[in-house]
C-alpha cells in the first residue's frame, strides 16, 4: 500500500496508527514481562529454545535451527549451554542413530512453570491493582480480538 492511500483515506490511516501503536505495546509488555522473571544466567535465545521444546515437544538441532531461524551451528551452541546447565537432555533418534533428540529434563519443566507463574502474577497484580472492573471487561474483549489478529 503506497503511503499516500494512508493520507487519503482515513479508515486506513486509523488502521495504520493503530498497527503501529500495537506493535509498540507489545513490545513493551513482553520486556515488562521478561524483567518479572530471572531464570539465571540464561540468553533470551536460551529461554526461547526451552519454550519452543516445551511448546513443540523433542526436536533435533537442525529442527530447532530452523524453527527458531538461526543456523545449526549457533543452535548447536545453544544447545550445549542448555545441556551443560542440566536443562536439555539429547537421546538418539530411534529412526536415524545419526542424530539427536533434544528433550527437556525435569529440572526445566521446573524453572519454566515457575518463570511462567512469575510472570502470571505480575499480570494478576497488575491488571488488580491498575484497572478499574469495567477496564477489566474492556481488556476481556481486547484479549478475544487479539487471538483473532493473531489466528489471521
């Protein structure tokens, strides 16, 4: 869409302060959030390769490279980060002995539920203590359509 559509029609232009002004709370949220919790001494890279072990099951280096849009060999640095801190834990493949499964151990199913609990109670205090019950309603509503932009 070229800029000058923005100028000329008011609805996109509306749009358009409201993508960017989404774009720029979200931002912000997620740093509020990542400040709620101290998991250590661990990368945001780190952390993102729990999450997506926790969210996407085992995987292999090169699967989690790719999903996580890095090359193999930085993932595999990652990687044994994770394992030398007892937060991974690598299996053959029963299918191809070549390479690696990568689950989580029990240790960082731990710090990931008390991260995560760390970050809800924030969001609890927060949304107690900062809204009103009628904003409360209206984050209620914002949240629904939020899934709908993020299921588009």
């Amino acid at each position: 869409m070229h800029s000058n559509h923005k100028q000329d029609d008011p609805q996109v232009a509306r749009a358009s302060a409201l993508a960017t002004d989404l774009r720029i709370v979200i931002g912000q949220l997620r740093r509020r959030l990542r400040e709620e919790v101290h998991p250590g001494d661990l990368t945001w890279a780190q952390m993102s390769v729990l999450g997506r072990l926790e969210r996407d099951g085992p995987a292999t280096v090169t699967t989690l490279a790719r999903a996580e849009g890095v090359r193999s060999q930085s993932m595999g640095a990652t990687v044994a980060v994770l394992e030398a801190a007892r937060l991974v834990s690598g299996a053959p493949d029963p299918v191809d002995g070549r390479q690696t499964i990568l689950s989580l151990t029990a240790d960082a199913r731990e710090m990931i539920l008390a991260t995560r609990a760390a970050r809800e109670d924030w969001l609890l205090r927060a949304i107690r203590t900062k809204l009103a019950a009628t904003e409360q309603e209206e984050l209620a509503a914002g949240i629904a359509l939020l899934k709908r932009l993020a299921d588009s």
